[in-house]
C-alpha cells in the first residue's frame, strides 16, 4: 500500500471530508482542521467570559478564582 503522505491531496481530501461529514474543501487535513476548531472554540468562551465580567463591574473584571467563586 502506498504511504498515506505520498497519496496527492486532490485523491485523499475528498473521501476523508465525506467520512468526518465535513462540508469543507480544500482542507490540509481535518486533524489539523479539528485543532483549530478547538482553539477558536477556547478563544470564544474566554471572551464571553472577558465579556460578561466587563458587563458586572470593573470589580468582577479582574481573572481570580476568589471573585467568580463569591459573585
């Protein structure tokens, strides 16, 4: 069997993208792909959270385990 590497990305995107049901062209690879989600999902939720302390107070702004755990 020839190596997974050597297989041009025209052949191996395709079927890789239909059996994750990825509606996406033109991907390097979805492992790669799914990391990238992850981070963006992080970077949002960090910012909700940034967001929501913005809205409580300036008090509430600040990263700390003692202000979320009492508010």
């Amino acid at each position: 069997m020839t190596h997974p590497q050597k297989i041009s990305t025209e052949q191996r995107e395709p079927l890789r993208a239909r059996r994750k049901g990825l509606a996406w062209g033109n991907l390097q690879s979805t492992r790669h792909s799914h990391t990238l989600v992850q981070q963006r999902r992080a970077m949002d939720s960090i910012a909700l959270q940034l967001n929501e302390r913005k809205s409580k107070g300036p008090e509430n702004s600040v990263i700390n385990p003692a202000t979320t755990s009492s508010s």
